[in-house]
C-alpha cells in the first residue's frame, strides 16, 4: 500500500491558515436546527442549504476541505454538479462521514459506542469513486461521576483505529474525532485527564492496527470545563490545558490537528484556538487547525432561514466566521475583527 497520496492530502489539509468545514451534519440533527428557525425539514431544503454553502464566495481562502454527508455526496447542486466535484471545483477538497452514529453502549449505562464499520470497506471504496480523499469517524465520550469507563474508551478507540486502516487501506485520509463531551459539571483537570486517557489509548490502537500517522488528522475537543462547572477557565488557560494535554499524549508524526468546536460560541472557539497558536505555534510538531460545524455555520444559518433573498447575506456570514478562525490559525484574530 502507497502512502504517499493520503499523506499529502492530509498535509494540504492543513497547510497554511485554512481549515476544515463540517458540514456533515446527519439529516435528523439538521432537520432539528431547521425546525428551530421555522425551516422545512425537507431533502431539497438540506440541498439548498449545503448548496450555497458550496458556493459561497471566497470561502476557499479560509477552508481547505469540506466533510459532506452520505444525503449530500449523492445530490447534485442547483448547476447540476456532484458535491464532491463542487467542492473540488470550488478550491477545496472533498472528504465524507463515514459512521453511522453513536447508539447506547451494552452493559455499559450512560455511554455511547459508535457504529458502522460492517460494509465499511465497500462503502469507502465507493465514496473515493465519487471523488472522496478523506473521511471522517466520530466517538463520543461522556464524562460523569463513575464514566467514562475502560470498556467504552476501549471499544470506541479500536472502532476508530480499525476505521482509520480501512481508510487508507482505500487511499483515503482518516480524520479520527474522540470527543470528549462538555456537558456536565466537570472541572477542566478532570477533562483533561479523560482527554489523555483517551487519546493514548487511541493511538496505541493506532499503532496496533498499523495505521500511518502521517497520513490521518486528529479531532479532538478542546479541553474544556463541563458547561455547567462553577468555575468558567480563561482563555488563556485553556489554550494552556489543551496544548499540554496534546503535547503528552499526540505524536510528532501527526501532521494536523483539527478541533470541533463541540457547542462552543463561534466566538470564543475562535479565541482559544487563536490563544493556542498565538502562545505556542512555535514549538509545536504538529498544526494546529479548526474543522467546526456550528461555530463556522450557525450564524450564517440563522441569516438564510430558507429564504433565498438572504442567501448573499448569509455566505457573507459564513465567510467571515470561517476568516476568523483561518486568522486564528495563524494567531492573529482579535474582537475588532468581529467588528469589521
């Protein structure tokens, strides 16, 4: 198996100030956010959406690839093209969600184990055919009194890992999502300790399963207070937690690392990726990128409201929360920039 094509996808993925939009949202969780502000829940609506998304303009000077949805990488756009040909057309690259999400764990009470690896191999073969290179996993990490427990982050680390071989097994890029939850009433030690629980254990599957780390992205979550702990850290000490988390757990052979924003205020994901790259770009082996949905989105969405004559106003929206995290990428985003 050549590495060399999914490891130089994976280097432009993240190359320069761009990062990954993730607009792969299942169709449940976007007919939620659709109902929310009177949208119809429809296929053609989601189409719509994703489509001026698409083609918004200038969007490919802040974003380097767009994870699409298996409803979207079958559609055609409004002009007619395939997403993934669109995307590719539009100066990014094309990657797919793979998982079919994350259901409740047997024997193992208030956690998640994620699905979807019988019929991967035949699956990513036929996403790379319509013009996938990259894909996309996500497990899902709750954090309470007695969890996360070694049987969950066991089994959703080898599900990741046995993914990420799969993926370049197909010439794919594995990007590998271990989100450590932010709901609860945890403290950000705590969070940090899971999150390094967690991501050693991901990586020795890693190497288990002989997957290439040069050719795979991490997505991991910040680390972050739960969103209902007393104590709120500052930005700066966030940015601190989180890259001396990823210092102790990441290897320096991973190219990238790409954060969810995870239900964080677009404003304030901007802020502490830009403290992270600000404060430590320097001494890092590895990048430090964004690949949000909601933070890079949710304003632009609630503009559009499924009426075409706000589609302009939206892209506009759009482009600028994308501008604010590309200019965090290189530690220069600031509050002035939310006023321009």
């Amino acid at each position: 198996m050549s590495t060399q094509a999914f490891t130089e996808t994976a280097r432009a993925l993240v190359a320069g100030s761009r990062g990954l939009l993730a607009m792969d949202e299942s169709n449940p969780t976007c007919n939620a956010r659709f109902a929310a502000l009177g949208i119809p829940q429809t296929e053609d609506a989601r189409r719509t959406y994703r489509d001026w998304i698409v083609s918004a303009p200038g969007l490919s000077e802040y974003i380097s690839g767009a994870i699409l949805y298996d409803e979207t990488i079958r559609q055609r756009t409004r002009a007619g093209a395939p997403f993934a040909r669109a995307v590719a057309d539009a100066g990014m690259i094309p990657g797919i969600k793979v998982d079919t999400g994350a259901k409740s764990m047997a024997g193992h009470p208030g956690e998640m184990i994620t699905e979807g690896l019988d019929g991967l191999r035949d699956r990513l073969a036929e996403y790379a055919r319509m013009g996938a290179r990259f894909a996309k996993w996500r497990a899902v990490i709750t954090v309470g009194a007695d969890i996360p427990s070694r049987g969950c982050i066991a089994a959703n680390m080898q599900a990741l890992a046995r993914y990420a071989a799969l993926c370049q097994e197909a010439g794919l890029v594995a990007v590998v999502e271990p989100e450590v939850l932010m709901d609860g009433a945890h403290t950000l030690e705590r969070c940090s300790g899971v999150t390094e629980d967690v991501l050693r254990a991901l990586f020795g599957q890693l190497y288990t399963q002989r997957v290439a780390l040069e050719g795979l992205l991490l997505k991991p979550s910040m680390v972050l207070p739960g969103s209902t702990c007393p104590r709120q850290e500052s930005v700066d000490e966030v940015a601190d937690a989180t890259v001396k988390c990823l210092l102790r757990a990441v290897p320096a052979a991973v190219p990238g690392i790409a954060f969810l924003s995870g239900g964080q205020a677009g404003e304030l994901a901007s802020a502490r990726l830009n403290a992270m790259n600000a404060r430590f770009k320097a001494r890092l082996p590895w990048a430090l990128a964004f690949s949000f949905a909601r933070a890079i989105q949710q304003p632009a969405l609630e503009i559009w409201k499924g009426e075409q004559a706000h589609v302009g106003a939206a892209q506009r929206a759009l482009c600028h929360r994308a501008r604010c995290n590309s200019a965090a990428r290189r530690g220069e985003y600031g509050s002035a920039m939310e006023g321009a």
